[in-house]
DNA sequence: GAAAGACGGTATACCGAGTATGTATGCCGT
DNA sequence: ACGGCATACATACTCGGTATACCGTCTTTC
C-alpha cells in the first residue's frame, strides 16, 4: 500500500528505470525494506495504467525503459507528502490478534503467551541496541570520523523506529499482565478503575516526549539478559 | 498472515461453521479487527487443503458446514500460542518508508511531514483516551455495576496497544526531528553520540515498564489540544 | 576466439490477504 | 402469496509479495 507511492517519490527526483528505482529504493530507506524487483515492475505497470506515470520512450540501447512522472504522478506525491498517514484504523498486527484472542479464550494461557513474547522481545531490543552501537560507531575505535555523515539518516530513522516500538510493546505486554492480575482477582475493587497509564500523562502534557509509567504492573520476570554488546 | 491460525484457535474450542467463526473472531478481538466473510471460507479452504481442518459434513438442514480442526491443526494452535510472533524483520510500515525516504529525499521537507503526522498522531490519540473513558465508563454515571467485568478484556487489550503505539510513534516523531536538527547543524560535536534514549534505560531495567524520557527532543511544538472528555 | 558464465535488466507466473458481489434459502409481515 | 430481510455460502477481482524465466552484454577461460 505505501510501495506505489515510494516509487512515485523516487521517480519524483527524475526518471528512471525499475532496476535502478529498487536500488534507490533499497538505498533511501535503510535497506531495511528489501524490494522484490518483479515487484518493481508490477506496480510501475500498475501506475502505468493509472496514469500516474509514463514510460519514457522504448528501452534503449541497454535495454532499460526508462519511467518518468505524469503530471497527475506529481501531484500525488505531492499530497502524500503532506497527508500524514492513516492511522485510524487498527494494523491488522498478528501479536495484537493473538493476545485479544489468547484473553479472551478459556483453555489458553494469556500469561505464557506473554512471557513467550516478552523473552522474544527482549532478546530482540538487545540485537537492536547492539546494531545501533554499531551503527555510531561503525570502524570500531576511531571516533575521529572526517565524515559528519558516516551512517545515513534512513537507516538511523527506521533502526530508532524500531526501537520505540519494541519498547513499547514490551511496556503493553506489561500493562496487559497488570490486567489480567486484576480480572483474575477483582479484590475489593469491581468498579474497573484501569490506572489510565499512558493516556492521562500523554494527554496532560502530549507535546513533550512524556514516558508512560505504569504503575500498576511491577511484574517481575527473569532478568535482564546481558545487555552489553 | 494471522487470520488463519487465529481460525484455527477459534476451532479449537470446538466445531464452527464459517458464519460463527467471523462472528467469534471479531468479538474476541474487540470488534477492532472487521473480517470479510469471505475471507473466512477461502481461509477454510485453505486449512482443508493443507489438512488442519476437515469440514465435518456436508451442509446441515439449515444449510450450515461446521468444520473441525484435525490433530495436525490441532498441533499447529498449539505452537502458535508457544511461538512468539515474529518481531525479526521491520514490517513495511508506511510511514516509516515513508519518513525515511523523506529524510533520504532534497527536495522534500521532512520537517513538514514530521509536523502533519504529529498533529494527526495527536488528535488520533485523543480519539483514543476519549475511546478509553467511554470503556471505563459504558453508563456514563454509576460506577456500582453489579457485573464485574463491563468491558471484554480483548476490547481493553486491543485499545491498550492503540494506546502505546500512538504515544511510541509520537515519541519517535520527535526523536528524528532531533536528528534532523543534528545533522542540519552538526555545531561543534561531530561524534554521533545519539542519546540511547530508549535503549539504555529499557536494557537497564526492562522489568519494570520503565519509561524512555528522550531527553534530546524538547522539540516545541503547537499546544495540545483540548484534552478532556 | 568461441563456449561458459556472471551480471544487469525486464517480464511473467503464482500465492495469499483482503474486498465486493452474487446466490440460495428460510423467516417474517402484510 | 409475495416482497423484503437476514443468514450462510461462494466466486471474482485487486493488490502485495516472491520466485523464476528470459534476454542481452561483458568477462573469463581453455
């Protein structure tokens, strides 16, 4: 859903042709997003059709067929730039599905598939920490770089998505064990009074980076795997 | 890639016909994951061909065709709920091509599009709080329900990780911002030394949800919007 | 100096997810 | 009895994604 429109930006800086595009592609976004060339292809002839781009003449000497933007091509990239992207409606995320349905489904046990997930993704920040260290630092001792620029931002943008994202799902697996003490055991308190954990703070001060402290699960769990590299 | 194992699940707790498994899936996923009816017979298909499901019968008198999982689909539930999903590979999420081209683009205002997706991650995350008081508090006055649990727990567990998502993304927002104002304007300190924002204290104490204050964004920002109910 | 093969580029076939739509049937209410 | 509706099943289609086939050129090697 978003590989039309990459291509389209790419295409947006000049023609070019679908091997090259991959690259660029791959290049650009931290080649975290390996891109199948057929694919390349498929959604140019796809844009093709739609109008959103032209093939630039026949293949040239060296066989390549050059694409180019459409008026109508540009215009869409344009607004794509400044449209944020959707995100109203859920991302179907298997790990989503398969707590809801782990929670909700007698005869499962919510809490190991918890503990299965959150061992899994410790281990995965660790690897990513260790790749970010990596990634500051790349020839190991030198940090007198002539280069101001010797990892590319792309690569730093989706290594630090990822990092927030592991953290925080590790901090809702957490908040989800909270409330499955709480269902399990409704001491004296039915009224399900829920420790509105990120929401209030978020809410009450959302510009800042704010953290979201739970307070109502400090579960404990196995320890830290070593965490230097 | 999650709607068949999540059949096969549902099936486990016994026999279904297609029409019943759409109608459980969605309401033990807190109604967040709409299912194509379709989709569910040709995922049926699916499993029958691949031997995890045996229609058990033909159609009953009220034209229904229950299906029953066989040992082999069995077998495959039950190392679903062992198995922790896949976290390993970076999920093609637009917006993460979609800022890490932006970075990676001249021409292109990353700022700006930081900027657009941050009102709407904010505005989003209100909906969201808005979404999570009404859950708390179904009958807007009394809070003496006699049931002990109003709300599904899926629906809280689904509604949670929107939660956490939103406020990691906006989290991240700021973090590349900051390494955009970095790069722009390397000043005096040329050596990367990127904050480990989440990184250093999550590996430090990933027990607790401890939270990842970055503290290199103060990024100011438009004030927030009204906040309350 | 030609056969073998690596390489770069294009194209097609295939599969699964997801959506829209069609079809048969039973149950109403008038 | 008939139109309308709900229920359940089924098919057709689009799209993202992967694997693979194909074709020309350049290089290697005997």
């Amino acid at each position: 859903m978003s590989v039309p429109l990459s291509l389209l930006a790419l295409l947006s800086q000049g023609p070019a042709y679908g091997a090259r595009i991959k690259a660029d592609f791959e290049e650009r976004t931290g080649r975290a997003f390996p891109l199948n060339v057929g694919q390349v292809y498929t959604t140019l002839a796809r844009l093709e059709r739609d109008g959103l781009v032209v093939a630039d003449g026949g293949p040239d000497d060296e066989g390549r067929i050059p694409y180019r933007l459409t008026d109508a091509g540009r215009a869409e990239v344009g607004t794509w730039w400044e449209r944020p992207v959707d995100r109203t409606e859920p991302a179907r995320d298997e790990l989503v599905m398969k707590l809801a349905l782990a929670v909700a489904t007698p005869d499962v046990d919510a809490h190991a598939v918890i503990q299965h997930q959150r061992t899994a993704a410790m281990a995965h920040l660790q690897r990513l920490t260790r790749a970010k260290l990596a990634l500051s630092a790349p020839g190991s001792p030198p940090q007198t770089e002539p280069v101001p620029t010797p990892t590319s931002l792309s690569d730093e943008v989706v290594l630090e998505h990822r990092l927030y994202a592991v953290e925080s799902e590790l901090r809702w697996l957490d908040h989800v064990e909270g409330l499955l003490l709480h269902r399990r055991a409704p001491q004296s308190a039915p009224a399900p009074s829920v420790t509105l954990p990120s929401a209030a703070s978020a809410t009450a001060a959302p510009s800042a980076a704010r953290p979201a402290p739970d307070p109502s699960t400090p579960i404990s769990r196995p320890a830290a795997p070593d965490t230097r590299h």
